[in-house]
C-alpha cells in the first residue's frame, strides 16, 4: 500500500524526532518517495543530513531557499505529496496548525497542504491533557487531520502518561490505513488467532507451528477497512497488529471461553476463526515436570471444543467464517465444513503452504460459488478475503449505509 506513494514527513522540535528517522527509513524500506522537511527546532535535536541520507533527497528547514527547481518548497512539497505526516508533533504545531498560522515552513506546509495530512502526536503528558491541545486536536480532526497515537508509557521527560510518540513500527503498520476504502466501517470483528497449547505438565504441552501470521494479516487488512477488530490470539510471537485489541489466551478451552464472553457482553458483525486449535488436549494434566525415572506418562487424550462451530451455531450469532488447513481434497473438505462448522464461508488452503510461510494460496468457497486467490502475500491474500466479507455482511445486514 505505501510502495511509489509520494510522502512528505514534516518533523518538529521534540525529543521523539530521533525517532523519525526510523520512520523515514521504515517507508523508504516499504517502496515510498519520501521527502523532508524540518523545523529549525527539530534540527536542534536530528541534524538534517540523517534524514538526507535515510530519505536520498535534500532536507528543506526554511522557507527561504528555493528549491533546485526553483519553486518555493511550501509549495513543491506539497504537489509532491500524496500524505504530509508530521512526526513528531509537538503542542506548538497542532496550536498553529489548527488556527492557521504559517510562519515557519512546516506550519506553511501544513497550511498549504492538498494531499490527507496525519499528525503523530508527542509531548509531555500534562502539555497533551492541556484543554487547549485537546481543542487543537478536535478541531484539526473536525477539518479531516488524521491523528497516530499519542500512547501512554515512560516520557523522556520522567512523566509516565499519555503523550507518548506511538512507535515507529507502529506508526509503518497504520499508515496503509489511510489510503484504504472503508466497507467495514461501524462493523465489529472477532478473531481467533494462531495456535493454541495444551499443557500435558508444566513444561511440556500440544501445539502446532502455526504463526499467527495469516491471522494477523487479516486482523490487519480488517481494521484498515475501517471494522473494530478483536483478536484473541494463542501464543503468538510475530508482531502484533496496531489497533487491534488483543485478548490473550493459551488453551483451547481459554480462547472459547474468551470468545463466548465477548460475544456475551456485545454483538459483532462478524467472526472469523483463524486459529489452529489443538484438537485434542491431555485428559488429566501432570502436576509438576515428569521425570524420566517414573517411566513412560500414560497420556489419555481428550476432544477440545470446536470454536467455529459453537460460534456458527450460535442463535443470533454474527456472520461465521472459518479456515480449513488440508492435505487433499480441499473442495469437498470445505463444503462438509461449511456444513458441520454452521460456517458462511470457508477459507481453504493446503496445510503445507500456509504453514510457517509468508505466503498463502486459498479457496474461498461459500454456498454458491468457488474463488481462488493467490499464491500471494498473507497481506493481499487477507485483503481479497476481507472483499468476500463485505458482500457477505452486505447480503446479512444490507448496505454499509443502513448501518
Ligand atoms: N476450529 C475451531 N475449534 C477447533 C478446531 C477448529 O474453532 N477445536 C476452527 C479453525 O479455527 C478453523 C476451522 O475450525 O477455522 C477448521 O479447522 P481445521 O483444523 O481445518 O478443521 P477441524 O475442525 O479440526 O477438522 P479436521 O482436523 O478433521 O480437518
């Protein structure tokens, strides 16, 4: 989503603008054009030729040197921009950007903008609580400014609270969110995710090698189509989506009863059970670490419940899709799933390819009809599965606009 995208990163005077220049190096890294421009402030604390060298363009500081194309650079950085991002931003340039003031050239930058502009808040935690900076906020939100954070943590200042810089990695993940329609919006998600474990001592358990990645990828591709995303997520160790609550958990009996309670508390539009739950899990749990001495354990399985279909048979529940990891006939063990599992759809794939992989190739197979995506990254696989969502939603509940 960021690869050719033309952004200009305007950065002001806070400590977090160290932090920017992982930001210019992360979007550099993902294909986009990026160009900078800093405050004299903002120099104080990053000198100009780090982002020239992250950015392979010259940095503009002042709005009194023409560019080498001779044009004033409020202006050619904003034709050359398809999104201004302002990280860090400090109170100072909220306050003048939400009055209007340019006297400087980020804040003329900001004036003269054309493209969506996104600020990247960070501050001290009582400068951002200030009523003045949360009237600044509202009113650039109000104006259409897209707003990263701030979070709350440890500040460079001692203050623990919000105001915090969101981080970098953070800040890459979010970002396509900007560029992406928005058929999901006002729609509430929930996820299972990756595998799950199931102790057969304290240090020994079940599990598979599922990574969560897919999982994520659509947690992802879900919340930048606007949809309120809950995952909860078995022991996962790739990186977390940014903007998706996150319920822990780790054993199969945890994620349904994690899931049945937050389809308890309030109503969502759409499930989608992604998660390689251990199928089986030790009947009588060993206390303590089984030692060798005492022999071979004799391990009685059990059957864990099946989430999906507690899910898909549920009365009044939401719109039901689950996965079907195969070794072979992957059409005939989607249509006996859609049935079994109470499931509108099926996302099916050949256990071997999506396993541990960066890659998926699936079939997405309903009542009436058969697709095939891939082979393609988990992103773009996520996002084609995500389009058969909304139409499912859409034949459910009606348009988006009846929401
Ligand atoms: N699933 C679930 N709870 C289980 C088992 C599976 O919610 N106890 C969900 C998975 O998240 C996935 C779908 O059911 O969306 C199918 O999972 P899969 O492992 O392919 O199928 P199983 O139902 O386990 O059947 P089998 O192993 O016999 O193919």
């Amino acid at each position: 989503m960021l690869k050719n995208r033309k952004i200009t990163v305007a950065v002001t005077g806070g400590i977090a603008a160290y932090k920017a220049c992982e930001v210019v190096r992360g979007l550099v890294k993902l294909g986009a054009d990026v160009r900078v421009a800093m405050t004299e402030n903002a120099t104080r604390f990053v000198g100009p030729v780090t982002f020239e060298a992250l950015s392979g363009h010259p940095v503009a500081t002042t709005e009194w040197e023409h560019t080498p194309e001779g044009a004033m650079p409020h202006i050619e950085l904003n034709l050359h921009a398809d999104l201004l991002l302002v990280v860090p931003a400090t109170a100072n340039i909220l306050a003048k950007a939400a009055r209007g003031i340019a006297d400087d050239l980020v804040s003329a930058l900001i004036l003269a903008h054309r493209s969506k502009v996104a600020f990247v808040p960070a501050m001290n935690c009582h400068m951002w609580r200030n009523p003045a900076t949360q009237r600044n906020v509202e009113d650039l939100k109000r104006d259409g400014a897209h707003f990263i954070g701030p979070d709350s943590g440890f500040q460079a200042c001692g203050d623990t609270g919000e105001g915090r810089m969101t981080e970098p990695a953070d800040i890459l993940d979010l970002l396509p969110g900007l560029f992406s329609e928005k058929p999901l919006s006002g729609r509430r998600v929930l996820m299972t995710v990756g595998p799950t474990y199931e102790p057969i001592d304290d240090v020994r358990g079940i599990t598979n090698r599922s990574s969560g990645r897919q999982g994520f990828a659509l947690a992802r591709a879900a919340r930048d189509l606007g949809a309120d995303v809950t995952v909860v997520a078995g022991p996962v160790t790739v990186k977390r989506p940014a903007g998706v609550r996150i319920v822990p958990v780790t054993t199969a009996r945890e994620m349904l009863g994690a899931v049945e309670g937050e389809l308890d508390r309030s109503p969502y539009d759409l499930f989608i059970g992604v998660a390689a739950v251990a199928d089986w899990r030790v009947a009588d749990r060993l206390e303590g670490k089984w030692k060798k001495d005492a022999g071979l354990p004799q391990l009685r399985l059990v059957e864990n419940p099946d989430i999906l279909a507690a899910v898909g048979h549920r009365a009044g529940g939401p719109v039901t899709i689950g996965f079907a990891a195969e070794a072979s006939d992957l059409l005939e063990n989607a249509y006996a799933k859609l049935e079994k599992k109470g499931a509108a759809m099926i996302v099916a794939n050949v256990a071997r390819d999506a396993l541990a992989s960066d890659t998926n190739r699936v079939l997405v197979v309903t009542d009436g009809e058969v697709d095939e995506i891939g082979p393609a990254d988990k992103d773009e696989v996520a996002r084609k599965i995500l389009y058969h969502a909304v139409d499912l939603l859409e034949e459910e509940y009606g348009p988006e606009d009846d929401l």
